[in-house]
C-alpha cells in the first residue's frame, strides 16, 4: 500500500514545472492535473474540468477538486500548486501526512528573465525548436525585487510547514530535471516501482543562451543582485534574509530625515507629493526600493530620523480600492482578478469598464458586491489572493514591524497637522502644503455612502475600527 493518497509540486512560473509534469505522467501509476486550484482557469487555460469537477464548483468548495484527485482510480494523482493560487487547499495539503510535497526551485534570476520573454513573445510553452521566438528583455530592479519577496515567503511558508509538522518533502532543482536518475528517484518516493529508460524531450527548453545575452541593460543586474546582499540565489527551501515588511515600497528623503511606510490604497500620492517638495531634491527625487540592507545605510546616515505611515478610514480605502484596481481596465488595475470576478463570483462588473451606462445605482450595486467578495477573500474562503489593497490595515502595519515599525501612525484625515509637525521635528520650517486627494472615479463614495455601506465595512475591518479608533466615516 502506497503511503501517500496524492502529490502537489510546490513550484512557480518559469522554474520548469511544465517539463517536470510531462515527465511525471510519462509513468503509468502517476498522473498530474495542471495547475489545478489556479483561481483564473481549472487545470490548463480553456479547460472546461478536472476529473468531472468544474472551475464553478471548485471555486464554491474546493475540497471537492481535492477530494476527487485524491480518489482518481488506478494512478497516484497530483497537481501543481503557485503562490498564488487557491489558499484554502494550502494548509490541508502541508498538513496531511498523506500528501507527498515536491518542491520545484530555480534560480530567481533565471526565472525571472524566462517570465519577462515568455511575456514579451508569448510563448510559454517550446514543443518545437523551429518555432522558438527570441526576444532581448530589459531588466527591471524593483520587479525582480519583488519576484524574490514573492518566491522567498512562499519558501518560508512550505519550510515552517514542514518544521511544524514533521513532514519531508523531495527537493527538485531546475537544473535537476534533465537527469533521469533524479525522476526516477522522484518516482520511487512517490512509491512507484516502475523506472523510465528516458526522459521526455517533447518540451524544450526556450532560453538556452548566457543571461548577457537575453538581457539588454545587462550592467544593472548586477546593482540589483548586490541591493539584495544574499548568495546563493537557488539554494533550497528559502531565500536568506526573511522578509516580510515590503521594505521595497518605503519613501524616503534624500535630504530631510523621514521615511514614509505606505499602506496599500492610502493616500500614497498626496503624503508621496508632500514628501517630495519637502526634500527639495527635484534632480534626484526620493529614494525607494529599498532593501534591508540600503535601509539599513539610509537610517545610520540620517541621525534622528523619523519614520510614518498613514492610515485611512476603511470605506475611503476599500472604494479607492475598488474603483482603481477593480472596476476600471486602465494600467494599474488587477484584469485578472476583475475577469475572475465577473465570470466567477458574478460581480456585476462592466465589461469594458464604466460607460455611459454606467450609473450611480449600478456603481452601488458592483460596490456592495465587492464588499461580499473581499468579506469572503480575507476569511479565506476564495481562490484569490488576499491582496494588500483591500487587506487590513492593522495587518499592514503588523508587517512593517518585522523589520522597521513607524514612529508616528497618522489619520489621514490629520494628515494637515502631524506631517508639518513631524517636518519640524527634523528640522524643517517651511512646510510645503498638501496636495487635495483626488476623487474616486467614477464616482465619489458620497454619492453612495450610507448607513448599509457602513455597517458592511465595519463588518469586514472590525479590527481596524478597534485598533484606530475609528468611527463612522461621515
């Protein structure tokens, strides 16, 4: 009797998990099923199921998909499993002695660039040499910054799992995948007797050349890789040092001594604007995408400095929420998550964005709906990302705490009179004037604002009520 029910390959985009799973169904006993609890598509994009069980009735309960997988007859199934797919199966699948964990690494530089072509040619998948595209990437900084974060917690969320629970996982490297003692390996911890006398070589690789030659500002990477101070880019389970604090987000002066940690769907470009004309550096700006270790430089070289965040009430935030990242189709906006919302959970989104048919009553209406979703996303009962637009704020600041907490948490609407406090503290005499914050679009929240859109949000941020104190928003 085998000792595991199911499998899941802890993997990402660009580390190889396509190759890895042609290799892995190319024995008999096993079979993969895609990305399974992905929470845009089922499987593979187009698919209509899994195993009978469709994209509507995972997303209402997941488990089912789950469950259906485990019981496949005749083979030891699995699936692959990203960061940001479905949270509601990761915890049962990390603490079921019956799951077999596989987790897939590759360097994060390389895969990085491999997902910056694969978006530039849109080829994701090479079955053919003769129809490779080729494309000369630019390496962005802040980006891969990010790309690392992303890697790097979801390697420390597995690693705790597995701490905690006593677990052992079967470790696969990027570079491990073209040696077929390795899959066959993989299958006898899978409990599978049968070997492969090959591998499958109907997928190829698509970017065989040196990084120089697939980067075009190749000079940076290098800046970038040394802002990070780590070695050892691939090595297995995680990334060195932890980070959990989006310290690449924080502002800072050049000049004056004040730091700016902001939350997510605040009022990010007005206190950024202030921050700015309070320096009084326009050749060289703020400084940001900062790394542990520049911040580290940046608050031993400015003595008595002073750090803040702003907090803004929960129905002002959650709207700007909504109305940039989800209602409008312009950059910025999360079309994604706006398609799986509209064809998933039914929100009753324009298509193409607001029109002229879009209307007071209607944007109420979408409104009211994402209030539902986010209630149900930060409960953890969707298949979506619990996104730091509409997270809470107190969870927010908790964050911060993991490497730098702020001296001073402001209200925005005190923001007129603790920034120019906070100027003079460092001293600053002349403080420029706040910008006014511009308007939700394409409507204001006054024009729907009311006693049910209230109680709806303190219902949803009952902790961000507590913890700031705040009381109704008008």
């Amino acid at each position: 009797m085998s000792k595991f029910d199911y499998f899941v390959v802890f993997a990402e985009m660009r580390t190889g998990s396509n190759f890895l799973e042609t290799n892995i169904n190319a024995f008999d006993a096993l079979s993969c099923h895609g990305e399974a609890f992905n929470p845009h598509f089922i499987g593979y994009p187009n698919r209509d199921d899994v195993l009978g069980v469709t994209l509507d009735q995972r997303t209402a309960d997941p488990v089912t998909l789950l469950r259906a997988i485990k019981e496949e007859p005749g083979v030891l199934s699995g699936f692959r499993y990203f960061h940001d797919h479905d949270p509601r199966v990761l915890d049962s699948c990390l603490n079921d002695p019956r799951c077999a964990k596989i987790v897939l690494t590759r360097n994060p530089l390389d895969s990085y660039v491999s997902w910056k072509i694969a978006q530039a040619t849109g080829q994701w998948k090479l079955t053919d040499v003769r129809r490779r595209k080729d494309s000369k990437v630019r390496f962005d900084g802040p980006e891969f910054k990010r790309h690392v974060e992303d890697l790097q917690d979801f390697q420390v969320t597995l690693m705790k799992a597995l701490q905690t629970s006593g677990h052992t996982a079967f470790y696969v490297a990027y570079e491990d995948l073209q040696d077929i003692d390795v899959m066959n390996g993989l299958a006898k911890y899978l409990g599978v007797d049968e070997t492969l006398p090959a591998l499958d070589k109907s997928l190829k690789r698509q970017n065989p050349s040196a990084l120089s030659e697939k980067v075009s500002n190749f000079a940076e990477v290098s800046l970038a890789l040394a802002d990070l101070d780590r070695f050892n880019l691939n090595r297995t389970p995680n990334f060195e040092p932890r980070r959990g604090s989006v310290v690449p987000s924080y502002l800072a002066g050049a000049v004056v001594p004040l730091m700016y940690m902001p939350v997510r769907s605040g009022p990010e470009e007005e206190v950024a604007a202030w921050l700015a004309a309070l320096d009084t550096v326009p050749t060289t700006g703020l400084l940001t995408d900062f790394s542990q270790k520049t911040l580290r430089k940046w608050k031993r070289g400015n003595k008595g400095h002073r750090t803040f965040t702003v907090v803004r009430h929960p129905v002002a935030r959650v709207h700007a929420a909504f109305c940039s990242r989800i209602l409008k189709t312009d950059e910025g906006s999360y079309t994604k998550i706006r398609n799986t919302l509209r064809r998933v959970h039914k929100l009753p989104l324009p298509k193409e964005g607001p029109g002229p048919d879009y209307d007071v009553a209607a944007h109420r209406a979408a409104f009211l709906a994402f209030l539902d979703f986010v209630k149900a996303n930060l409960q953890g009962q969707t298949g979506i990302r619990q996104d730091a637009h509409w997270a809470t704020q107190s969870g927010a600041v908790r964050g911060f705490g993991d490497f730098a907490l702020p001296d001073m948490v402001i209200r925005e609407e005190e923001m007129g009179s603790y920034l120019p406090a906070l100027a003079m503290q460092v001293g600053r005499k002349s403080v420029p004037d706040l910008l006014p914050a511009k308007p939700d679009a394409p409507f204001a929240l006054e024009a729907i604002y009311d006693e049910e859109i209230e109680s709806r949000v303190r219902d949803i941020y009952q902790r961000d009520y507590m913890i700031f104190g705040f009381e109704k928003w008008r």
